[in-house]
C-alpha cells in the first residue's frame, strides 16, 4: 500500500469524525464498549444565557470534566463546586465510580481540591511557567 503523509491545521470535521469512529471501534474491542455519552451542566441567567458551565462526557464507569468555565461575576460564590456536584451526580446515575479533570491555574486546583478532588499527575511548564495538573475524585 502507497501512503502519503499529511499534516494540516485545517483538518475537515468528517475527516476527525471518521478518526473518532475508527478508534471507537479499536477500543471497543481491546476494552469493551465504552458507553461515551456526553455530560454538561448550565447555568444561566434570567434571560437564558449561560454566565457558568460544565462540558464533558462519561465513559468506561468515569467522568471527565473537559470544560468548566464560570463567569467572573459568579466567581467566589461556590458555582464550581455546585456544577461539579450535578454532574457528579449524573454520572453516579449513570453508573461511573470516577471522575477525572485537568487545570493549569492554580485557582481552580484549589477549588477542585476542596470538592474532593486528589492530583495524580503533573505536566509541567504545560503553559511556560505553569504545570497541568491532573486530578481524581472516586464517586459514592
């Protein structure tokens, strides 16, 4: 077989989709089927936009916690930890006994580490001068 080697910032969603579909199928076979379903939380203001919120999904019994993101004025009143416990929460229902999340900002390794949360593993200068931190939590 004659292959050629590309590489593209520009990559076509069906050309990604077709790569998570592949992989899907590797891995459903190496591990059994992963029951990936997506996982989000929202909160929203009177008028029904969003000011804080959770993006992620749940797999192989765990939560991961791609994206959480809170509005600065809601900052300081505990809406992170109040997301993170929804979605926990769904997840346990759904039958997961982890969950997983990364930062790289020390604030919010703080709160997740008040939530419950324990690091496992760091990445550093993951940006320059920063290091990821990755942590666990197991779930009731």
């Amino acid at each position: 077989m004659k292959t050629n080697l590309e590489t593209t910032a520009n990559p076509l969603p069906e050309e990604l989709a077709f790569l998570g579909e592949r992989l899907t199928v590797f891995n459903d076979g190496d591990v059994g089927a992963s029951e990936r379903k997506p996982l989000a939380v929202f909160v929203r203001d009177e008028d029904g936009a969003i000011v804080a919120g959770i993006s992620g999904y749940t797999a192989w019994g765990w939560l991961y916690v791609q994206w959480l993101w809170v509005d600065e004025r809601l900052r300081g009143q505990h809406m992170a930890g109040k997301m993170l416990d929804a979605a926990e929460q769904e997840a346990v229902a759904r039958g997961c006994h982890g969950a997983l999340i990364d930062t790289f900002n020390p604030n919010a390794d703080k709160v997740y580490r008040r939530q419950g949360y324990q690091p496992f593993g760091t990445l550093a200068d993951f940006p320059v001068g920063r290091s990821r931190i990755f942590l666990q939590k197991k779930l009731v």
